[in-house]
C-alpha cells in the first residue's frame, strides 16, 4: 500500500508519500506545494495547490490518500481559508479516482508519537525514527508523513 498524506493550507500544502509492506514503513517522498509566492489571487494559490497535486499523484502513484482534518481555529477568515485549500486536496484526489480517508490532527498525534498532545518537534522525532530518515526539515511536510503514517497503523480503523 503506498499512501500520499496531505498537510492542507492556503500559503503551503504539505505532503508525504509513504509505502507499507508488511509491518514495515518506507519513505517515498514529502515536500511542499508553495502556493503563495509573490501576492497571487487566492484562487491562484488554489490552483497552484491543484496542479502541484495532480503532479504528486502522477510521480507517485499511491493507492490511497489520506488527508488531514479540520481542527478549531480562533480566526474566522484563516479556518475559511484552510476549508478551501482542503476542498481543493479532496477534490483533486476524487477527480483522480483516489480512496480518500481525513483524520483530525489529535487522531494523527497519537499514532504517531502516542498521544493526541505531542508537538511538531515530537511528532518529527518520531517521523525520523519510524521511517529511518533525517527529521523532515519543514513542518508541512512533517505533518503530511504523520498523516500518512497514521493511515497505515490505522487502516482497519474506521477514520475521522
């Protein structure tokens, strides 16, 4: 099974492509899709979220996306954004005839390092040490292979 995870955001969509063979994890890629170079309309970055999606999918071919959920934000404007850049990740891996599954940022946390509370710096640790490569440098991408981990270790588990 190889699963692309997807870090949604307007400005940087993160992703992590991941492959499970067995009991064992293998890294397969993660980067960013910058969407916000320069001051572009916001549906300028959301289809540079889009295109530079559609190319993750074609380079790498997994079987099933995994995408990260919505979690509670205090400013109104930024979780609107957030829902937009998320429609356009779930979009994009429909029109490519993905099985989509969401998991909410806690539910990743704690496959990942144990518990739904863990850091960004615990949850790269983490990364590095299950995939056996250097801590992704980069948050979005850290959390892109954190979603796509946790759909490994969860993929019996019905998501959300």
């Amino acid at each position: 099974m190889r699963v692309l995870g997807i870090d949604p955001g307007s400005r940087f969509t993160g992703f992590g492509v991941v492959e499970k063979e067995g009991n064992r994890l293998r890294h397969v890629a993660h980067g960013v899709i910058v969407a916000h170079r320069g001051d572009p309309p916001f549906e300028e970055r959301l289809l540079r979220i889009h295109l530079g999606l559609q190319e993750v999918l074609a380079l790498h071919e997994p079987t099933v996306v995994a995408v990260e959920g919505i979690f509670h934000y205090k400013n109104a404007l930024s979780a609107l954004k957030l829902g937009h850049a998320r429609g356009v990740a779930l979009l994009t891996a429909r029109l490519a005839g993905m099985e989509v599954h969401e998991y909410k940022p806690t539910v990743v946390k704690q496959a990942v390092v144990g518990t739904g509370r863990a850091d960004k710096q615990q949850v790269s640790k983490m990364i590095s040490l299950l995939l056996g490569i250097v801590e992704p440098s980069n948050d979005d991408a850290a959390d892109a292979l954190a979603v796509a981990i946790c759909h490994c270790q969860r993929r019996h588990i019905t998501p959300r």
